[in-house]
C-alpha cells in the first residue's frame, strides 16, 4: 500500500474499512508506525478483504496521529464492491 501527502510530524497511520451495508461486520484495519517513506510493507496490518454476496458499499479511512495520538489529517474514500 502507498500512501501520499501525509502532514508533517505523523509517526503513525490508523488505517479502517468499514462495510456501510453491514457495518458490524469486523474488517479489520490497524495503526503502524509511519516512518516518511509513503510506502507500507505487506502485512503491516490485517484486514478481511470485501467479498459480498452482492454489491456493498465500503468507506477507507486513514488518519495521520502524531506521537501523542493527535490527529494531524484524515482521508476518507468510498468504493462500492465488487
């Protein structure tokens, strides 16, 4: 996974997938450590890949956290699968 125009001062990403038609559904995500480079390595955090029965609408989200926890910036993108 890449990622780009991450602010200044991130140490960590927190990354979300949510299923907006089942969103109990645990998909997973996670917080790794950002160290500048914009690419993170395979398996830096877990997640159930979407595979509905049908067509269902997902939201990524990533957040960029500072050292204390502070949310720096947010991204949030929609995708309906498959």
């Amino acid at each position: 996974m890449r990622v780009s125009d991450v602010p200044a001062g991130t140490e960590k990403l927190r990354f979300r997938m949510i299923d907006l038609n089942a969103p109990d559904y645990p998909h997973g995500g996670g917080t790794v450590s950002y160290n500048g480079n914009g690419k993170l390595p395979y398996g830096a955090f877990r997640y159930t890949g979407p595979c509905p029965p049908s067509p269902h609408v997902y939201q990524f989200t990533v957040e960029a956290l500072d050292g204390a926890g502070k949310i720096l910036g947010k991204a949030t993108a929609k995708k309906r699968l498959p």
